[in-house]
C-alpha cells in the first residue's frame, strides 16, 4: 500500500480539517480568485473554473463558490470527499498521479500543503500546470523542510543547529545541480512519522522547498510571479519584513503564485 492509499479511510483526518480554521485558507483562497494583486492581473470573471488539488472536506471550493467562481475539487480520501460532496458534486475522488480534467480546463488551480504528502512530486506539479489554460494561475504552497531560519520548527527535520546546518548544505547544492545539472534535479524524499495519535503535519514524505517548487513549475512552463515565505495574513509590515530579501528561501514555508506561460 503506498503512502497516498492510507488517507483513502482515514476519518480521523477528515474529522481533523472539518475543524480546521478557515481563515488560515483566506490567503491560498484570494489568491486562486486572483484577489491577490500581481502585476498585470485582476480578479478571475465570475463563473471562472477554479481547481482545489487536495480539497479535504471542501472548505475552499464552498468559499469560492459563494464568490461565484465555478469551484472544483479532488482528494485521494474517500473520507474527506464524503463531506466535500457535501458542498458541492464537483468534489470527487481521484488517483493522486493523474488529475481527472482535460487539458487546460481550469483558470486557475492549485494546492495548499499537499505537495509533501505526494509519491510522485515532480509529476504532480507537471499535472497542476496541465489543466490550467494559457495565461491561467497557479498557487502551490508547502512547508520549507529545508528552512535554514526559523523558531517553533514543528519537524524533526527542521528543528536544531545541526538540521539547519544540513538544510543550508542541501540548498547550496540543490542551486549548483539547478545549474549545472537540471536533468538530475528531483525532490528528496523522507520516511513518514507515524504517530499513534494522528498527526497531519509529521508524515509528510517529500522535503519540500522554494527552490525547487520553483524550478519545476518554470521547468513546465510557468512564470513564477512571487515566492513569500508566509502562507496566510499576517500583519502587512512584518510580511514585508519577512519577504523583502533572498532570506525568504530560508524561512517557514513555501507559498509561489505562478502563470502558465502563453505560447508564441
């Protein structure tokens, strides 16, 4: 059984985000409407077709449905799509490898801390890219497992002087491979930490960062439109703060607004 196949019955995840806050999806929510200013971007028309990759129990796909934006989701979990169906029946259950659309169907798609729970990374990112049109948006954000900078580190493989002194050697190396080597590049995996009681956070299996999310997503054909290390609101200043400089890629998490590039 792969490691995606043990959410597929898991309740007690389910249970688990049908409690969740749902302010803590306000920024990922804003930013798939295109809410979010960019350069050269306004907000999507109304009736918009908008995708959740990983959408739980479908607090996002209600809310963007409530803004008018013809939402969509998918999830490997039959539980969490039990509920999701709930909001909407353009919540179903897929695979996990191959996203269950036609080509360039969606205006805008995404997926909020999902990427690290993934078994094949590199291909769910070329999937995302897929069936979003030319011109259409992209939101992808997971945690920095390689943050170098940081307090309260919730992994064992961010926590302590040591870990973020392996963290650093990996992004030094990981930007060389990028250059000199890209054919090579690939997310490094991590065995799950598998806790009696249920914990969503510790059985991540890919070591998810900026500089490679980044590389892919502009390796399919992306323009990556902003990097910040903060994945929900926090007070203006001190995201300025937080995101003014390179030090960003050393930090928290890994929240990247992309578009799909449009061909000549």
């Amino acid at each position: 059984m792969g490691h995606q196949d043990t959410y597929k019955e898991n309740e007690v995840y389910a249970e688990f985000l049908a409690n969740w806050d749902i302010h803590f999806y306000s920024k990922y929510i804003d930013a798939l409407a295109c809410a979010t200013p960019l350069k050269n971007h306004t907000v999507l028309a109304p009736d918009s077709r908008i995708l959740d990759v990983g959408c739980g129990v479908g607090q996002v796909v209600l809310k963007l449905k409530e803004r008018g934006y013809s939402a969509h989701g998918v999830d490997v979990s039959l539980a969490n799509i039990a509920r999701a169906s709930s909001h909407s029946p353009e919540c179903v259950i897929y695979d996990g490898r191959h996203l269950p659309f036609e080509n360039e169907f969606f205006d805008s798609a995404g997926a909020l801390n999902v990427l690290e729970h993934v078994e094949e990374p590199e291909n769910f990112l070329k999937e995302l890219v897929r069936v979003i049109r030319p011109g259409g948006r992209l939101v992808i954000s997971s945690p920095n497992f390689l943050r170098v900078l940081g307090f309260k580190d919730y992994h064992p493989r961010m926590r302590g002087i040591a870990n973020k002194m392996r963290n650093w050697k990996s992004l030094s190396k990981i930007r060389r491979e990028i250059k000199t080597n890209p054919d090579c590049v690939r997310f490094e995996r991590m065995p799950p930490i598998v806790k009696e009681v249920f914990s969503p956070d510790d059985d991540a299996i890919i070591v998810t960062n900026p500089l490679q999310m980044k590389f892919f997503l502009e390796r399919y054909g992306c323009r990556v439109e902003s990097i910040v290390c903060t994945d929900r609101y926090v007070h203006p200043l001190l995201d300025l703060c937080l995101n003014l400089t390179p030090l960003r890629y050393l930090m928290f998490n890994s929240f990247i607004v992309a578009t799909k590039k449009i061909s000549a």
